[in-house]
C-alpha cells in the first residue's frame, strides 16, 4: 500500500516538474528580443529625451517619460493613446 502511495506521488512530483519546465521554455522563446531590437530602442529613448550617463536620482522616473514621448511619437496620428477612446 505505502510502495503504490510513493509510486503515485513520484508520478504526479514528475510530470508536475516537467509542465513547469515546459513552461518556463516556452515563455522564454516568447520572449526573445534581439541586440539590434535593444539598440533601435535606446536611439529612440535617447531622442525623446532620455541620457543615460545623467545623474540617476529620478532614473525611473525620466526613462518612463522618454518611453512615453518615445511612444507618442512612433504611434500614427490617428491611433488613440492606450486606454483612450476614439470619439
């Protein structure tokens, strides 16, 4: 009785681990972004505002803003900002 229990929950630890490397592989090769994608980014950021090598104090807080304007600016005119409505 003891040696089917441990067969069982060796079974289920098994196939539990191997969904969660499944997983955990799958959302990695969603997730690629490449070294040229990074680059083209940072020109963006660094045009809208963004220095990197300025005093990091409001770090957060200027790269977020450059992303926005970075993001403004590349969004065609007639799409509406994320999370507005078109009227």
């Amino acid at each position: 009785m003891k040696t089917k229990l441990i067969v069982s929950s060796l079974i289920l630890g098994i196939s539990v681990t191997a969904a969660s490397v499944a997983n955990a592989q799958s959302q990695k090769a969603t997730d690629v972004v490449t070294r040229e994608q990074v680059k083209k980014e940072l020109v963006q950021i660094e045009a809208a505002g963004f220095d990197p090598h300025r005093d990091s104090s409001t770090y957060p807080a200027d790269l977020q803003e450059a992303e926005s304007r970075a993001a403004a600016t590349s969004r065609p005119a007639s799409a509406p900002a994320s999370g507005t409505r078109k009227q």
